[in-house]
C-alpha cells in the first residue's frame, strides 16, 4: 500500500502548495505534533478545528536528517508521517485536540491504520511542551482505564535528525487540491466523514 501511494502522489496532475493558514495567527500560539496514518487525511482534519491556526504535514521521529517521501515510504528512516499542529490556546484547549486525535485513527494498532502498513504509520505525539506530555499521557490512562488498548507513542518533540520536518510542497493540503485521486477518494475520504462526525456531536470525545 505505501509503494501504491507513492505512485499515485507522484502521478497526480497538480500544482503544489504551501501549508495552509486556516485563520488568522493570534498574539500566542502553541504547537504539537501528531501521527495517526495517512497525514494527508491527518491535515485536512486538523484544518476543519475551529482554533487551529495552520497545519503543515511532515515526518518527525526518526534518525534520518532532511527525509524525503519516497524515504519514509520504504519505512528506513524510523519517522512518522505526521501533521504539525499549531493553535491558538484561548480558542481551542490542548485536551480538545487530544481527544479528537484518540478518536479519528486507531491508537490500537501498532504501526498500522486500515491499508496502511509500516512503522511510518504509527500512533504518535510529539507534544512541544512539559504540559501537553502530561495531558497526552493522562488522556491514554483514562482510555486504557476504560478498557481501550493503546499503542500510541508519547514524548516530547526530538530536537536533531528526529525533529519535525515539513513534507515536500506536493503533498501540502494534498486532499483538497486532489479529491478525485483515489486513495483520496475512498480512504481520506470515508475517515474524513467519521471525524465530521466527531466535530458535530457533543460527548463523542474521551
């Protein structure tokens, strides 16, 4: 499935972008990083928070410096595909985020979501701060407390090789300029549907 992905982002027919401001950028903002499979899924959810002021899709967590795609993809490089996550905190709370992010991929697998296989996909947070380590650690306790298995990897965001890196241009904002392609089509989309979902009904979150 990864070698099916590369084919398609390569072959699709579009113009790259930046990664996208969703709103204006407020006086304070604060950041964090997550992997929960496919990040052009992963952005294009994190975009639609009331709160979140820019997404940016990336790989962070691994050994390689400056990674590229096609190296994430061969799953050589020990990162995670992940979006960074940057937010305005008098609008949307970092427990909001967590919870959202608990529920829109599944924790339960280890270094899997749906068709997608390799330590690349794995569950993980990045936090950039003292505060949301313990927020994130705290949030998985009460989800195992309640009987939910997770494999989530936790802890704070590497500096060096293992820091976030932004992914090429070509695959910012990639679901939105390319619907019709069709992992988007099918996967993105269906996961997309869910987390709508999640948004409009009260009490779905952890």
């Amino acid at each position: 499935m990864p070698l099916i992905r590369l084919i398609l982002a390569v072959l699709a027919l579009a113009v790259p972008a930046a990664a996208v401001e969703v709103g204006a950028r407020p006086a304070t903002t604060a950041t964090i990083v997550f992997g929960g499979g496919c990040f052009w899924f992963m952005q294009t959810a994190f975009q639609e928070v009331p709160g979140v002021v820019q997404a940016t899709v990336g790989y962070a967590g691994g050994t390689t410096d400056r990674p590229t795609y096609e190296q994430v993809c061969e799953g050589v490089t020990g990162h995670a595909e992940v979006v960074e996550v940057v937010y305005d905190p008098a609008a949307v709370g970092v427990d909001r985020l967590l919870g959202l992010f608990f529920r829109m991929h599944d924790p339960s697998t280890k270094d899997r979501q749906g068709p997608d296989v390799g330590t690349q996909y794995r569950s993980a947070i990045f936090p950039t701060d003292p505060a949301q380590l313990a927020a994130a650690q705290a949030m998985a306790a009460r989800l195992e407390a309640a009987g939910q298995r997770i494999t989530t990897e936790m802890r704070m965001l590497p500096a060096g090789p293992g820091r976030f890196h932004a992914a090429e241009a070509e695959h910012q904002d990639y679901y939105r300029r390319n619907p019709g392609q069709p992992y988007c089509a099918t996967v993105v989309r269906s996961k997309l549907v869910h987390f709508r979902r999640l948004l409009a009904t009260p009490g779905m979150l952890p």
